[in-house]
C-alpha cells in the first residue's frame, strides 16, 4: 500500500515514521494518538521561509492548526512568529516564547479582554475586520493614550474554488473588508481613528487552495491598491498575504510555496515586508492518526470497521467530508476489501474513511490515518465524554510524549459540585 505522508514509509511490512517503527509507540502509548514529525515541520517552514528570502519577510504559523507546546518550540526555534486568533492562542504563543513583536491577530470578533490582553503585550499588529472593530480599537488606545498598530483585512473577492466552508475570501463572507470599500475605510481611519497607526494590508482567502490563480488575482488586486494609496500619500509597512496553500490529502498536486511566492513576487513592491501565515502547509503532512481497530462488522453488503477513534478526535471526514488515506500500521494480509471506517460515537456522521480499499486486519491491530497534523487535534472535542487523546513527536529514532491523554477527573474538572 501507498502512503501519502513523506516520512512514512513501510520497512518489512511494518510502517515507520521518520525512523520510528510505529509498534514501539503503540506498545508505549495507548491508542488513539496523534503523531507529529518534527523533521517534516522544520522541513515545511523552511520551504516556506527559503522561498521569501529575496524579501524582507515575517512567517507567522497560524497555530489555529496546530496548537501543541512542542510545535510552537520548533516554529520559535526557526524565527518564526505566530497569526492567533483569540486570547487562548496568544496565551500559548506567549506561553511558548514567541516574540510578541512576531504575533499577529485576525478575528472578526475580538472581545474587549482579549484586545486588551494583546495590546498589553505589544503583539506587531491587529488584523482588523469591521468599522465597529477599528472605532472599539481606537477607543481602548484614546483611553490610554497610546497607539495601536493596525492591518486592515480585505476581502479581495476571489473564487478559491475550494470547500464553502473554508473559503473565505469571496463575495459576501464575514471577513474582511470589500476591495471597494478599502480607500474610504483606509480614510476613515487616517482622519477618524488618531490612536490607530495604519502599518499594513491583509487577505487570507482561504484554505486547502490547490492553484495559484486566486493567490494571483488577490495579490493583483490588493497592490494594485497599495499603489492607488501611494498616489494618496499613505505609505504602508507590511502586505500580510495570509496562508491558505492547499496539501496533498490523495492525489492533489498543490504549487509548492517556491511556486507560489514567486509568482506573488511579481506584483508586491520591494519595499514591503511580506508576512506570511501558513497553518496547513507547515503541519499538515508531518501528522498521522493511529487508531486502534476493535471490530469487525458486516451489514449486507457492506464492511466496518470499527476503531477507537472517532469524530471527537478527528473531525475534518464529519464536518467536511473530507478525504484522509487510511493504511494498515502492518501489512501481514494481501486480502483488499473495500471498508467504512467507523467510530463508537453515537452519530452517523462519525466516520474516519469510507470506501476504503485496504487489505484487512485482525481486531486488536492498528490503523494510520494520514495527513491529520492540521486541524486535527485542535478540532478535537469531549462529545460522548470522551478523553482528549495524546500527541507524540518523532525526532529520528526517537519520540517522546507531548500531551498526555486526559483523565475521567479532567472531564469533570470545571464542573461545580
Ligand atoms: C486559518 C487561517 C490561516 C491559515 O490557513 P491554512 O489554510 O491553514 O494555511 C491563515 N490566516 C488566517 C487569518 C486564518 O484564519
């Protein structure tokens, strides 16, 4: 069988990860577990950071895929700072180390404590979304008479021809502010809003995006835009371009960022710092899933397999019906059958696989489910009251535990008795 996944490769019929023999951790570690590849997240940002180095740039991984401690260490260890967007993923950031000078904050609805709690940091800058936002913001500076470094966030209107509900940069979604409503924004803001400093631009289109034809009409638009803002005597600091890069799940065939930055180059003016925020590119492909399978079920023509993950773990398959590979951890079978892969929640939607051709395994022996280091764990949740699952990173022939599994008592924790 195939993998998708670069560091997983099957040696003797047995998968490893980078040069770990998956056995080892699941002798160690009870399933389910979430299982990152540091060598693959290094790798991807500095595939990222390489193709920028002909410009002054600034990486912000968007930890909203990938939140863990251990990852924000690799991301901070390579000068790379962090797109949050919201107070919980600034406290990690800042929790972590990351220079608060490296932060940048999008959301289309920051509270007043969370404002606040980035303001008292001095994080680069607000990505900011509405006109009730920008005059709330300004109101907090004006009442402590300081200043508040801004991005303006533009929706560029670009069909991203990804799924609806990560596509956010077309016509009509709530983010951001329309391209034709930018000039009289960046206005409003230079004659209404005295304690904001207006230092840059930012799009984000949206995500998984395979082609760098929106990447390119968004750019187009918005420097064209920058110059027009020239021409008015307002020189910015910063073109914030988002992330978005689409990676390969099954057979797609993204740009890579060399690809894709090159092209981009073309239209953004030298003297602009570009700020970049992967989130999936960087984590994406350095995670797998590994489940456990518990039985085997057939109803009339068709086969589950049961496993103990579920939805609560890994939603992406529930919620956007998207695809995962799923291979045997070991191959001792060359009987391929086509499975549902199920788990225990009480939903029909709590499914990992469907259709999945794969040669079959007995109960008790385990599953990798690929490409799940974004938007995996982050997503996870306690539906069913069931436990928030391990994460471990592999270093070589190497892996340690980076988030235990949660107790019953965790469950309950919050709880007033
Ligand atoms: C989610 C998000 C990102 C990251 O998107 P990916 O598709 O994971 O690269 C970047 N910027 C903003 C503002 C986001 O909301």
């Amino acid at each position: 069988m195939k993998t998708v996944t670069p560091r997983l490769k099957y040696k003797d019929n047995i998968l490893y990860f980078e040069d770990v023999e998956l056995t080892k951790i699941v002798k160690k570690i009870s399933t389910p577990v979430y299982v990152y590849s540091k060598n693959q997240i290094i790798e991807n940002f500095l595939n990222y950071k390489s193709a920028l180095y002909k410009r002054k740039n600034l990486i912000c991984f968007a930890m909203k895929a990938n939140s863990n401690y251990e990852v924000l260490k690799i991301i901070k260890t390579l000068g790379g700072g962090c797109d949050v967007t919201s107070g919980g993923e600034l406290f990690r950031a800042l929790n972590a180390k990351i220079n608060p000078k490296k932060i940048v904050y999008a959301g289309v609805g920051k509270t007043e404590q969370e404002i606040n709690y980035a303001f008292k940091n001095e994080i680069l800058m607000f990505n900011i979304e509405s006109k009730d936002e920008v005059e709330f913001l300004n109101n907090i500076a004006k009442n402590k008479n300081k200043k508040i470094n801004i991005a303006i966030r533009i929706n560029p209107e670009v069909n991203t021809h990804t799924i609806s509900h990560i596509s956010t940069g077309e016509e009509g979604t709530k983010f951001g502010i329309p391209l034709y409503e930018v000039k009289d924004f960046v206005r409003f803001v230079l004659n209404e809003c005295k304690n904001l400093n207006l230092i840059g631009l930012h799009y984000h289109i949206g995500s998984q995006i395979c082609t760098v034809t929106p990447f390119v009409e968004a750019t187009k638009k918005v420097c064209n835009l920058i110059n027009e803002l020239i021409s008015i005597g307002i020189k910015l600091k910063y073109l914030d371009i988002g992330g978005g890069l689409g990676i390969r799940y099954k057979d797609e065939e993204p740009p890579t960022p060399h690809k894709l930055i090159n092209e981009l180059l073309k239209y953004i003016p030298q003297y602009l710092t570009i700020i970049c925020e992967p989130g999936r590119y960087i984590v994406g492909n350095a995670g797998i899933l590994i489940t456990k399978v518990l039985y085997h079920k057939k109803v009339k023509n068709k086969n589950f397999l049961i496993v103990d993950t579920s939805m609560t773990d890994l939603i992406r398959p529930a919620f956007y019906g998207a695809y995962h590979n799923i291979i045997p951890l070991k191959l001792n079978s060359n009987n391929f059958k086509k499975f549902d892969i199920v788990g225990p929640v009480c939903e029909t939607s709590d499914f990992l696989g469907k259709n999945m051709l794969i040669s079959d395994v007995v109960n008790g022996e385990y599953l990798v489910i690929e490409t799940t280091g974004a938007y995996g764990f982050v997503m996870s949740s306690n539906y069913n009251s069931r436990l928030r699952i391990s994460e471990v990173m592999v270093d070589k022939d190497k892996f340690y535990l980076i988030r235990k599994r949660e107790s019953y008592k965790n469950l309950i924790s919050g709880e007033i008795f």
